[in-house]
C-alpha cells in the first residue's frame, strides 16, 4: 500500500515504513543515589550520555528509498525540542529473506504522533517492495514509557539500514531515531536465500561507529582481540591502561591489572580476593593513546555484573588536575549486589551532590550507561533512557574516563568471586 509522503508539496511516493502490533512497554523512570571523594588512585565514578535524534524524511519513489533533508519548519523544530523522541532496542533477526524487526520508541515529554515504527533505507539494490510501503496508522501518543512495535517482513538479497521513526502528523517529517543500524539479507547461487545474522555483540546490542549529531566518536573499543589473564594491557596498550598496585578508595581492596582478561567480545574484570585483599581494576581508555581527558563529552559503556555485595562500581569522570574540587560525574555507580546510581558532586564542593538518582536497575542484567557532558548541563541515560539531568555544579574543567571497579565502604565477602563484563565502549566529543 502506498500513501501521500510526509516531506511537502511535489515530493510524492510511498513512504516506507515498518510498524505494527502497538504496545506500551512499561519501562518506569528509575531514581535515587549517593557517594564520596578520592585521590588519585582512589578516584570515583562516571559515565552518561545520550541518544539524539538523527532527523530526516524517508521517501519511496517508483520503489526506490532516499533519505530527504530535513524540512522542518522553525515552529515545528521547537515543537521537536520540547518534546524529544528516543529509539532504544531495536532488534534485527535475519533468517533467509524473513526478516523480524522489533523496537522501543518513547519520549521525555508525551507528543502526539501518526506514525511509530521502524524505516528502512535500502543500499544495496536500493529497491524495496511495496508491501513495506504502510499507510498512515491511527493516531497515538508516545509516552515516557514507551511504544513497542514489531513486524516480520520479507525482503529481496541486498543491505538495507533500519531506523526507528516517528511522525509527529500528517504531512510532517519524518524523523529518525537513535543510531541506524545496516542488516544484509544475502542469496545464494540461483536466487536461493540463505540464513545470516544481523550485527550481534556478546551483549545482544552492537557498538555504535561513527558520529552522532552534535557528537565526534574519538573513541571506540569491543574487545575483539583476545588477552589472557595477568596479560593486559598488552594488544590494548596503545588505547588502554589501568591503575595497578595500590589500594583502592575504601581500603578494603588492592587495584591488579592481572585480574583483566579480554574473549569473546568482552573485558573481564575477575574480582575475587588474595592475599587476604579484595583484587579490584580500574580500566582507562587512552584517547588518541593518550593520557588525560576532555573538556565536555559524551561516554557511553555496555556492561553487566554477577552479584557480589562488598565490590561496586564508581565509573566516573574524574579531573585531569586531580582537584576534586573541579567536579566529578559518576555512573554507574553501586554495590554490585545491588543496583546502579547516578551522581554528579558540585564543583566547589564536591563533597555534596549536585545531582543524584537510584535507577533501581540491578547489575546482573546488560545495560548500557552513558553520560552526555555540555557547558552546564549534564545528562545520565540508562539503555537510552534518561534518568537525571543535572544543571548545578557542572564541571568546566577537562576530566577523564576511569572504569573504577572497586571494594565498598563494607569490606567484601573474601570467599565470594565473580566477574564484571563490559562489552564495549565509545566516546565523543562535542561538535
């Protein structure tokens, strides 16, 4: 079925657009958090950002998919601004030429919309079949806790990109949500159609690559170089380092670079005890294989935890003065036998928090943290939701990113071992 294009006068042709099976997916805001200072050596936690959306019209004419510029007005920009949409979790399964395209769409502020779905762009050939081609779908609301669409569709051998997207009315753009994600449907000799995978990751959501909108990626890393126990930094030299031989904040555990390992796509932090000691690692990434840090950024890390009361993480951006004084974002940040907090100290007095939440997500579960630092604002997200925005005591000052995985203020249980796993992590500058 085809409909009038959403983009203006004299741009008709069928939009392409997956959408179907409208469902709120109850994903509640998370709150509450608190925390404390340190040296070097004994730094604290960070790390937050956030998904901006990639706006654009996607118009299908005589069957053929192209991305048109924005052509929002300036009313309807603002209208935009107030009301931001986010896609989170959009999920790809290939078998053959059947594929099944499931996603999340919500937003800050509830808005009206037309459309929600999922768009596609072919590349390569660039023809896509009408039956992708949707009309307008009853007027919905998309809300803070979100709207979950899924539809299988069959497609002809050739790359596409998927895109979550809503459309905000009739006649509107059509504005593209998130990170874009390329899929290849492939066939075999004669025409016949054979299995293949979208882009995995060990943590069931691949590693964003290349630029976002306001956003430089300077940094990227998933693990795909294998590194034994007691062997890192070694393959990862030149864009990692890690604090090693020396106590962490509480005490309580020593930092060990010997209990980092790297397979199958993912870092491992074994934290266990020796010697009597927690063994606890502190991760840095080196950007351009250099120590030290930015002044504003966007961090973002995949991860999980097994439960281990009496070890956290303090995942923050420290500054490269080492004046605590100058600020310090964290997150996530917990007991890994609980769940994972939020919190930016005030610059000036970091011994307060300028902002603090508790997400009540736990660690036993993948998430994906990121922190979004602007010149006074700053913005937590957890699996592209936000959960605190702080404009208080804003750090100013260049700081840097330390995975600090550490003992708590209670002494960890010394028979207890486990593993916390990060799958990958990217970093930006502002552009």
């Amino acid at each position: 079925m085809t409909g009038e294009s959403p983009v203006g006068p004299g741009e008709k042709g069928a939009l392409t657009w997956i959408r179907s099976s409208l469902s709120v997916n109850i994903r509640p805001m998370f709150g509450h958090t608190r925390q404390s200072p340190t040296a070097f050596g004994q730094v604290r936690r960070g790390t937050r950002a956030r998904l901006v959306a990639v706006v654009g019209a996607v118009l299908a004419v005589a069957g053929t998919v192209f991305v048109l510029p924005d052509r929002t007005s300036s009313a309807e920009a603002a209208a935009s601004a107030a009301t931001t949409a986010r896609g989170q979790d959009l999920r790809i399964t290939i078998a053959g030429t059947t594929v099944d395209l499931r996603n999340l769409v919500w937003a800050d502020t509830p808005f009206t919309a037309s459309r929600v779905g999922v768009c596609l762009q072919g590349v390569a050939p660039t023809t896509i079949t009408d039956a992708l081609a949707l009309p307008a779908i009853s007027t919905t609301t998309v809300t803070t806790l979100g709207i979950a669409t899924q539809r299988t569709v069959v497609l002809p051998a050739g790359t596409y990109t998927a895109s979550s997207c809503v459309q905000r009315g009739v006649g509107r753009v059509v504005e593209k949500i998130g990170i874009a994600q390329p899929f290849t449907v492939a066939a075999a000799a004669g025409g016949v159609s054979k299995k293949v995978s979208a882009p995995t990751s060990p943590s069931g959501q691949s590693m964003p690559i290349g630029n976002l909108p306001g956003w430089k990626q300077v940094f990227a890393e998933d693990f795909t170089t294998p590194v034994a126990r007691g062997g890192f930094p070694g393959p990862y030299a030149g864009k990692w380092m890690s604090y090693h031989g020396f106590a962490d904040t509480y005490k309580a555990g020593t930092y060990n670079q010997g209990i980092i390992s790297a397979s199958g796509g993912v870092l491992d932090l074994y934290l266990h005890a020796q010697n009597g000691r927690a063994q606890v690692a502190a991760p840095v990434p080196l950007v351009n294989g250099k120590w030290g840090g930015q002044t504003y950024g966007r961090y973002t890390v995949r991860f999980r935890s097994d439960p281990l009361p009496g070890y956290k993480t303090a995942w923050l951006l420290w500054p490269d003065s080492n004046n605590w004084n100058e600020g310090e974002i964290d997150f996530p940040e917990g007991n890994l036998g609980g769940t994972i907090h939020a919190f930016s100290h005030c610059v000036g007095n970091p011994q307060a928090n300028c902002g603090y939440k508790d997400t009540g997500a736990r660690y036993t579960s993948w998430h994906t943290a990121t922190v979004e630092w602007t010149q006074g604002r700053v913005v937590f997200l957890l699996d592209g939701k936000q959960v605190l925005v702080t404009t208080s005591g804003v750090p100013s000052t260049p700081m840097h990113l330390v995975l600090q995985t550490e003992s708590t203020s209670s002494t960890p249980d010394l028979s207890r071992s486990g593993h916390l796993q990060i799958d990958w992590v990217a970093l930006y500058t502002r552009t």
